[in-house]
C-alpha cells in the first residue's frame, strides 16, 4: 500500500477505521461499517464518498465543441451552458476507451470527468486524436477533490449543512457556488440510482466539508457500497459492463450513442455495422436459488456455456441474488432458463431486465 497515490482525505478515512484497499492506483476506503449499512443510508437517507480519484480533463480552444463531438458518442451541440452529458469514447472497432461524464461550460470550454483507472490512458487516446483542431487538452486531476453525497436527503442536508439550495439545479446540470470563501462547482448526476451531488473543490474546501458533513451525521460510505448501489440502478462500470472488448450496444447504452445523428465520432462505423449483427447482450439474470452469482461466474443454457457475469450481488435492497450478464442471442429473450455456475454447481435462474430497482432521480427543477 506504500506506493499507492492517496485523496487529500485519506487520512480521514483511516482515523474513521475504514477497511482501505487498492482502486485504481489509489489506497480507497472500502467499508467503514458495514457494506449494507452503508448501502441502505444512501437509499433511505444520505450518505457521501470520497471520489477524488476520479480523472478530470479540461478541453479548450475554438474548435472544442467539434472535437469533442468526434471523440464522444452523444450531442454536446444541444447541451446548454452548465449541461451534463453521459457517454462514451471509442476506439475505431466499437469498443470503449471509456465512459465518462462532459461537462459544457461553454462552446471552448468543457471539463470531462473520466473513471479512475483510465485517466492516463484517456489523456494520451484524446491528445492523440487531436488532428488539426485548435484544442488544449490537459489533464487536470490534481486540481480536483470531489465528494458525491447521494441519497433522497442529499439536497436537504447540503442546505442545512452548508446553506446552498440546490432545488433548482437541474438533472445532470451543473452550477458554481461559494462557501465559506470557497469556490464549488457542483453538479447533480449520481451514480447510485438515488438523487445526489457531485461537489468539486479545492482540497481544503473538500477536508472541511467532509469534516461537517460528518458533524452532522451524513453517513460515510465506501467504495463497496458504491457498486452494490450502482449495480442495482443498473449502472455500468467500465471493465465489467463496459471495456475494449464490450461495446455500447452489447452493453443495452445505445441512448448514449447517437448513430442515428450526424455526428461523426470515432468509431460509429463499426457500431452500426455490429448493429446489424448483434450476436451478445448485457441483460439481468435473477436466481432461483439464495446463491450469489459473482464477477466472471459462467452463464449456461442447459449444457452450453453461453457467456458470463460481469456483477452480481444478493441484492441489498432487494434481498435476492440478481447479476448483470453478458450473454449470447437467442438466449437474451426475458425468461430464459439459464443456469450459473456457482463453485462447480450449476443454479438455476432465468434471464430478465435489468430494471432491479426503479431509479430515484430528482428530474424536477425547483423541487
């Protein structure tokens, strides 16, 4: 753990006695409690995590909007000023350099928050497609701590907390705000299911919030509830979901991905090819049985292998054992029985949605 990088919270989170391993390069806090407990906090409640290992990467000059239009699956032209959009960046084949967050600030300006483990290979992939646009890219990471404070009380203890009313910022917007001297931007995406912030500061900002936050009893969570809680909205998470190998549309994400548009991204060619011809998909599987269908576990139909899970949990929420799966058509119809192997015992189980949970945004501006 010596070499590890370490977020400007660390020490925080080895004083709370949280069980700390390594992501992404980074020595990150995995439990404090319990798994569960911190899990159902952000469903019924609140609760914040440290993600300041996420990359953020600044885009600027004339030509930013038509360069990140060629790097980036979804419209950013339609976006307002302070607009989010989710999607991903590709290689020529179809497959995922990433997926991640772009934030417009304005037609020469646009930050993009990308995932932990990537950032390195993110800056290289765009400055290396930068061709002759009149574009800055920089790799701004270190200029930027982060805390997400998720869950169906998050803007009511951000008000009482720090005093700043959040009720009309907008589903995936974005807005700068000061406290205490300094500066925030927060943002209103969430990566859990549950309506959340995403404050961006300065480390001292982000240590003193923390610290009050923590006066006033917002939960403090680790990175594995952070996935028990992602998983269940049916997020992806690249490597599992997402990676070179699993494209957008093996992965249900097509919504991200405007081939249908004039947009010209990198790698649209070989996603409506692949869509013609789709032979794999990413889709739920429930079991029938209280066994826990985990991370690589093979997926059968009777006796053929016929793919594998990429997450898989016994729901907290839910109390069953549900998995995210990547397996091949036909079997991708809803009520297939499949089996998982489980420790060299098959389960039985069937394929379904993946709409485990109903996802609870706040979409109303001014609620």
């Amino acid at each position: 753990m010596e070499n590890l990088k370490k977020t400007c919270l660390y020490d925080k989170h080895v004083e709370l006695g949280a069980k700390m391993e390594e992501f992404a390069g980074y020595s990150m806090p995995i439990v404090y409690d319990s798994i569960k407990n911190e899990h159902l906090a952000v469903r019924n409640n609140a609760g914040m995590f440290d993600v300041s290992h996420m990359g953020e990467i600044t885009i600027k000059g004339l030509d930013a909007l038509a360069f990140v239009e060629k790097i980036f699956t979804n419209k950013v032209e339609t976006l307002s000023d302070g607009q989010v959009a989710y999607g991903m960046m590709l290689y020529e084949n179809g497959g995922v350099v990433d997926d991640l967050l772009v934030y417009r600030l304005n037609t020469e300006y646009f930050l993009l928050v990308v995932n932990a483990s990537n950032v390195a290979k993110d800056y290289n992939w765009i400055v290396e497609n930068t061709g002759d646009f009149d574009v800055l890219v920089q790799n701004v990471s270190e200029d930027y701590q982060e805390i997400a404070v998720q869950g169906p009380k998050a803007q009511e203890q951000i008000l009482n907390i720090l005093g700043i009313e959040l009720k009309e910022l907008g589903f995936f917007y974005f807005a700068n705000y000061e406290y205490n001297h300094h500066h925030l931007l927060i943002s209103r995406t969430g990566y859990t299911g549950e309506d959340g912030f995403e404050i961006y500061a300065s480390e001292e900002a982000i240590k003193e919030i923390w610290d009050l936050f923590l006066e006033n009893k917002v939960v403090p969570c680790g990175l594995g509830s952070r996935d028990t809680l992602r998983f269940e909205a049916a997020l992806p998470l690249y490597g599992h979901e997402l990676s070179p190998e699993i494209t957008p549309l093996e992965a249900g994400l097509k919504f991200f991905v405007k081939i249908d548009s004039d947009l010209d991204f990198i790698g649209k060619q070989a996603l409506i090819a692949q869509g013609e011809d789709l032979t794999r998909r990413i889709v739920g599987i429930e079991l029938k049985e209280r066994s826990i269908p985990r991370e690589g576990y093979e997926v059968y139909f009777q006796d053929e292998l016929i793919g594998h899970v990429t997450t898989g949990y016994l729901s907290i929420s839910l109390e069953k054992p549900i998995a995210m799966a990547l397996i091949n058509r036909p079997y991708t119809k809803k009520n297939t029985d499949v089996f998982v192997k489980v420790r060299n015992k098959l389960i039985p189980g069937f394929v379904r949605d993946k709409k485990f949970l109903e996802k609870k945004y706040n979409k109303t501006k001014g609620a």
